[in-house]
C-alpha cells in the first residue's frame, strides 16, 4: 500500500460547532482551502497527496445519531475543493494534480486515547503517535490564538501558518452547544457494508467510503465490507480500454481506507492480509485486518468480488448496515427486499449526499462550469482523459 510521499501535505481545519451552513464554510474557509489546494499542486506529471483534517470542538459519541451531519459536513468540503479546483485549473486524481482525502479529529478526545484505529474520526493524540510524514503542516492563524493551540502543539512544531491572508476567521473559544442527533433509537453498528466500482477513485468515491468507515461504531471488533464490482460486469463501460482491473480497483481502495482509518507509526506492524477464493458467490476476499496492539481490538475490511447488484449484503446475515448514495436509493431497498424474503434483519441504510456544483450557497460565480467540476467526480470522465492522453497525434 502507498506510503506518504515527500509532496504529502496536511491541512488543519477547525469547525467550531455542527451542523455548519454551507455558505459559512464557503466564507469561513474558501480562502485557506485555495491557498493550500494550489500549493500542494505538483510541478510534474506525479499526484500529490494532499489531506485536510477537519477539527470538531464538540464531542461525537454515537456516530449513528450524528452520521447525517457529519456526512454534509464532509460533501460540503470536498464540494468545495472541486469548485476552487475547477475555478484555479487544479487536476484532481489526475497526473499534475491533487489526491485530497478528509479525515476528522475528535479535539474532545481524552489525551490517552491514542488508539490508531478510530479514523476517520481520531483524537489528537492518536495523530500525533501516528508521526505521519508530511512535508508541509498547515493551519490557519486562528489556530495559534484559540485554545486549540494548547492542544495541538502535540503535533510539534512542523504546524506552519497560511501566508498572511489566507486565514480563516478567528474562531470564539466559548463552549458550542452539542448538535442534537440526527436519528433517534438508532443502533450502533460494528458490521457495515458498501458497494461500488471504485474505478479510477475519485472525490465522490471518497466520500462514499469515508461515511462507510465512520459509522463502524468503535467499542469491540468491526467488519467492513466493501463490495467492488468484478471485471466481468464492466465490459460495456465506455473507455474500457483505460478501466483499472480488480486487483487494482482493490489496492487503491484498500490505500485509502487505510489513510483516513489507521493511524499508526508502523502500520506494516499491526495490519496481516489474507487472500480467500471459494466457489459461489462473494467468494473472492482480500481480508485486511488492522489488530490494535495495545487493547487487541480489531478492524477487518473484507474487499469482496461481487457479480450482483447484491453482494454480501444477502449472503452475510451478520451485516446491520449499509452505506449508499442518493443515486442508488433504490438499491438499499432492493437489498432489504431480499433480506425480508430470506427472514433477516434489513439494514439500516445511511445515505450520503451526491456532490453538486449548483447547490445551495455553494454554487461559484459563472465563471465555473458545471461540466469542469463534475469532471472531477466521474470515474467516465478520467477514463475519457487518459484514452485520449493514449491517442497518437495525427501527423500535419
């Protein structure tokens, strides 16, 4: 799995209290996010790995109850980077161009939770343990006269400032009042389940799989089932030519999962990988599992071959959540359809946004075409690029 390279950056971001209306973000943190989106950008034909870490003030306990507005939150972000990427000409996923992956840090965190195995929701000691090699820390300048800064200075002193600027708005150190939850009753769930092809990963990929990580209730051992659709079914895909194989779907999936869930010093250390490949259904599995050294609690993700719309959800009892996007509502109900036949539990279905450069107060002056940033969440799109990029140019 791909380690962090020399043009690895990080950004802190901090949200005082949830939800946060979409025009505050745009206002609040426009600035910062441009400054630091165009200096991760590379000066050749590499990706550059480029991760923001949102800072929540107030503490998260169920990530069932507050799963709805964390997940607007993380649209939101990545939403944004699309826009000033689209307005500034910054490549996303895309060689001369930026890999952006959103984590969350628990501030409220106790300073002895440093279990590596929280993400994407981690305490800041926890990061700090993990010493991830970034080349540039990043922070806005409200963060050095808050109180944040007390506890941030965990991270050393490689947490660098925004140019003068490009600072957010100086944040209010008075205690915010918690959100309210946003389900009810809700369970807790250590057995969560996503589909998709994850070709080519892009922003709206992330999003997907960040949601699906985090509603995997830490507490006792996990499983994450993450369903990748097998070659066989993709044949008619347009571009086919530049679609990525499983194998490779698979590892640059499992790379990012790993990037915002396990954070660790020596991740090698605590991560074993089992290759299965039974007859039937769902029965090609790369089984990562992540074992806690401290505690011995584990975290698996089983990235499954799957060639149905179904996938484990209807073979595997055990799974009491899935994860979908507003584009594949109707799957989640097919899926419970088939377990109510079978006599099973349905799932609980979390559903996450779809990222849009038109919506709300997001939406940037005329400048910005709608077709420019949906390039950059389309898996079509990028195959489209590299099997042009792959074109011999004709001769005069």
């Amino acid at each position: 799995m791909a380690a962090l390279t020399s043009t690895s950056s990080v950004l802190l971001l901090p949200v005082s209290t949830l939800p946060l209306p979409r025009g505050q973000l745009k206002a609040q943190y426009g600035p910062t996010l441009e400054a630091a989106l165009r200096h991760a950008k590379p000066n050749d034909q590499s990706i550059s790995r480029f991760d923001i870490a949102i800072i929540l003030k107030d503490a998260v306990t169920s990530r069932s109850t507050l799963f709805d507005s964390l997940q607007h939150l993380l649209a939101d972000v990545y939403t944004l980077i699309c826009l000033i990427a689209a307005q500034h000409k910054v490549e996303l996923d895309f060689p001369s161009g930026v890999d952006a992956r959103v984590f969350l840090i628990n501030l409220s965190a106790d300073d002895k939770d440093v279990s590596p195995l929280t993400g994407p929701l981690v305490s800041v000691a926890a990061l700090a343990a993990s010493r991830r090699q970034y080349a540039h820390w990043r922070a806005p300048e409200s963060l050095h006269s808050s109180d944040y800064s007390r506890r941030l200075q965990q991270l050393g002193e490689s947490v660098k400032s925004l140019p003068e600027g490009h600072a957010s708005a100086v944040l209010s150190d008075q205690p915010q009042a918690s959100p309210a939850p946003d389900r009810q009753a809700t369970r807790l769930h250590h057995r969560v389940a996503v589909g998709g092809t994850f070709d080519h990963i892009h922003i709206g990929h992330k999003l997907l799989l960040t949601a699906t990580i985090f509603i995997a209730q830490p507490g006792e051992d996990r499983e994450i089932t993450i369903g990748i659709t097998g070659d066989e079914l993709l044949v008619n895909k347009k571009h086919a030519t530049v679609l990525e194989s499983w194998d490779v779907r698979q590892q640059r999936t499992a790379d990012f999962i790993e990037s915002i869930l396990v954070f660790n010093n020596d991740v090698s250390s605590i991560r074993s990988v089992q290759h299965i490949d039974e007859p039937g259904p769902n029965g090609k599995i790369v089984k990562v599992t992540y074992t806690d050294a401290k505690n011995g609690s584990k975290i698996a993700i089983n990235y499954t071959r799957i060639s149905d719309p179904f996938g484990p959800t209807i073979t595997d009892e055990s799974i009491s959540a899935l994860v979908i996007s507003a584009e594949t509502r109707a799957g989640g109900k097919a899926v419970n359809d088939k377990r109510t036949e079978k006599g099973w539990a349905p799932l609980e279905v979390f559903e996450v946004d779809v990222l849009d450069a038109g919506s709300d107060d997001m939406e940037q002056d005329a400048k910005v075409e709608k077709t420019t940033f949906e390039s950059k969440i389309s898996s079509t799109e990028i195959r489209r690029r590299l099997a042009a990029a792959k074109q011999p140019t004709a001769a005069l």
